[in-house]
C-alpha cells in the first residue's frame, strides 16, 4: 500500500506541476500579447551614464563592449530590449549633484550627447520622440520610442533660460530634485531648507509646463511633491518611484501625496530598486507588483505606470534581472486577476495620457503668457548655500 500511495502522490505532483507550468506560460502568453498592440513605456534607465562611467570605453557609445546590438555588460541591450516588448525607452541624462562643482552644463550636455548618439546609432531600432503621438508613430514602425529625462533641477543652475535650452535640446521631463536639497527645492535625502518649494521653484514648475515639460517628483521631499501639486497646470510624473506605506524608505511616495493624483492627473512609475521596495535581503518581483497594487488602491488604475531605474542599480528583484523581463510582471499582475484593459494602462496607456494632458497644456499656456525671464534673486532674494 505504501509503495501505491506514494506512487499516486508522484502522480499527483507531476499533474500539478505542469498544471502551473501552463498557468503561467498562459499569463506570460497574454502579457506578450499586451505588448504586441500596445507600447511598454519605462520612465527611467541610466544607460547613457553607464557609458559615461564604463571602464571599457568611458563615454564611448562606440566602444565594443557598448554595442547594443550585441550582449553587453549592462541591464541593457537591443536583443534583450525586443524580449522585453519595449515600445518607449525615457533614458535618464542623470548628472549627479557634484557636477555643479565641475559645471552642470557641461556634464549635461555631455550626456544628451552620449544619449542622441545611442539613438542616432541604431535608427533601425531607436527613434527618437518628442511628442506622445511620436511614440505612437515610432511603434507602429517597429522602433523603440526614445525619449530623455533629466534626473535633477541642478542641471539648470537657477536659470530659466537654461531650462527652455533643454527643452530644445529634446528633454521632456526634469526630476525637480536628485538627493540633494537645491537652492529652490527640499529633496528626498537632505537637510530640508524651504519647506518645500521656495518662489523661484514654483516658477521652475509653472515654466515646464508652459513648455510642455512633464515635472517629475521622484527624489523630492514630501512637501516638495505638494508644492508641486499645487502649482501645476499639467499632470506630474514619478519616474521611478514606490509607495511608502510598503515601505517607508523617504525615497517613496506617501499615501497622502498618492491619494491627490486623481485630481492632477498625475503618474507613479514604480521602481524596481531593491531598497526603496522591502526591508528584507532580497526584492522580488512580488515587490514589484505589490506596490503597483498598493498605487492603484490608493490613487486608482489611471495613475500607475513602470520606472525601472535599469543600468542605475546594482542588484535587481529576483524575476526582474534585466530589460527582458518586463513581461514576467504583467504576467505576474495577470496572475493576480487583472483586466487587459488594466495591463494596457501600467503599461504604458498611463504615461502617455499624462504627457498627452501635459502638451494640451503647454498649448493653452503659451497663448496666455510668453516665456518666464524672471530670476531666483528676483524671486526669493538672497541665495541661500545648497551644498
């Protein structure tokens, strides 16, 4: 009789095993599909300031080991990208905060080069889009919207004019703050010094969306992030962010801040840094979906989207390895019940309401007033020392 029971329980494993194989192929089948028809956009991979420190090549796009077309040392490249269904890549032209030591400028600009450089190299597979219709132009031509992001309003050094340069140059979103606490603008991870946002930073804000800058506030302090809400005339973005009910790491977005997106029309692209989703060792793609879940609670479906900060972390979740894996987590959202319709929205529907909303904007405001010339001292008085 023992040898028959255990031989029935054999059974009976093997039948559930491949009964949970073919779940999951089915939830993976019905992400791929997802991505078949409507674009994958990711707020923010630092593959250009891979490059720039890479010790192959330092700056070199055209360096061996940087060719996307093949297997790189990076989270990135273009065969892995395909398996991920990319249809819209934001690359993120970080400059870290020292660079106001060395020149921002020059840094900056440095790195929309490298990125332009990237898109420019491999126009079989990378267009670039400076509209939302141009993503949806792109895709349907087979090509991965490229898109830039500026990670910091240091990069501006207080100046609007700056600011409008950048917007020429082909940037459509600016994180307001990286860690540290700028001359008009709290950060996440520094000593507060305004409360907030001071005169000058709510201007930065009303001028990007006169332009049709999307205001990413990702990094900033909590009162920043309501600052910002307050001023805006246009939808903001988190580009790479997660909720910090799940964790309360000051990186992440309060619930408090989650529940006055419906009424902005705002975006949290959710992350996958490791530290801003668990306390525990080691992230999953578990995490991942958790938060999303966490979002869409609070602040509804239409306000949630994917930021991956690929090629700007060292370790990732466990099923979240590198830019292949996109479709592992709408399967693994699938798995958890949701709609097509819902996919379609984190996916990529989301963001590009929000820039869709941003550039309406943008074309109201410019008939009603003319580019902003005002200045911070003229704003808020003396500087005070940022760092």
């Amino acid at each position: 009789m023992t040898t028959i029971r255990s031989l029935f329980t054999a059974a009976a494993m093997v039948l559930v095993s491949a009964s949970s194989v073919a779940a999951q192929e089915t939830h993976l089948d019905r992400a791929l599909r997802i991505l078949s028809t409507t674009p994958l956009v990711d707020g923010h991979n630092d593959l250009p300031w891979a490059i720039r420190n890479s010790e192959a090549g330092p700056h070199d796009v055209e360096a061996a080991s940087h060719d996307l077309r093949g297997r790189t040392p990076f989270h990135t490249d273009i065969e892995r990208l395909r398996a991920g269904g990319m249809g819209a890549q934001f690359w993120s032209v970080y400059i870290p905060f020292e660079a106001l030591d060395e020149g921002a400028a020059k840094v900056q600009l440095e790195q929309i080069d490298i990125a332009h450089q990237i898109i420019e190299k491999y126009p079989d597979h990378f267009e670039l889009a400076l509209t939302a219709s141009d993503v949806e132009t792109a895709y349907g031509r087979g090509r991965i919207a490229s898109m830039l992001g500026m990670e910091g309003g240091h990069a501006i050094e207080n100046s609007l004019g700056s600011l409008r340069a950048y917007f020429a140059l082909g940037v459509r979103y600016m994180t307001l703050t990286h860690n540290g606490t700028l001359d008009w603008a709290d950060a996440c991870c520094d000593l507060p010094q305004h409360g907030g946002m001071t005169e000058f930073g709510k201007e930065v804000v009303r001028e990007m969306n006169r332009l049709g800058m999307m205001v990413d506030i990702s990094h900033t302090s909590p009162e920043t992030m309501n600052d910002a809400l307050d001023v805006a005339e246009a939808p903001v973005i988190f580009s790479h962010a997660a909720a910090r009910a799940l964790n309360d790491h000051p990186r992440n977005v309060p619930d408090q801040v989650l529940r006055r997106l419906p009424q902005n029309g705002g975006v949290v692209m959710v992350t996958f840094v490791p530290q801003f989703l668990t306390r525990e060792d080691q992230a999953t793609i578990g995490d991942v979906a958790d938060h999303i879940e966490h979002i869409v609670e609070v602040a509804g479906i239409d306000h949630v989207g994917i930021g991956s900060d690929f090629d700007g972390i060292e370790s990732t979740p466990v099923g979240l390895e590198d830019v292949s894996t996109f479709p592992a987590l709408l399967a693994e959202l699938s798995r958890r019940g949701w709609s097509d319709d819902d996919l379609r929205k984190v996916a990529g529907e989301n963001v590009l309401r929000a820039w869709r909303d941003a550039e309406a904007s943008a074309r109201r405001l410019q008939r009603e007033r003319n580019p902003s010339t005002r200045t911070i001292e003229q704003l808020d008085g003396t500087i005070g020392e940022d760092r």
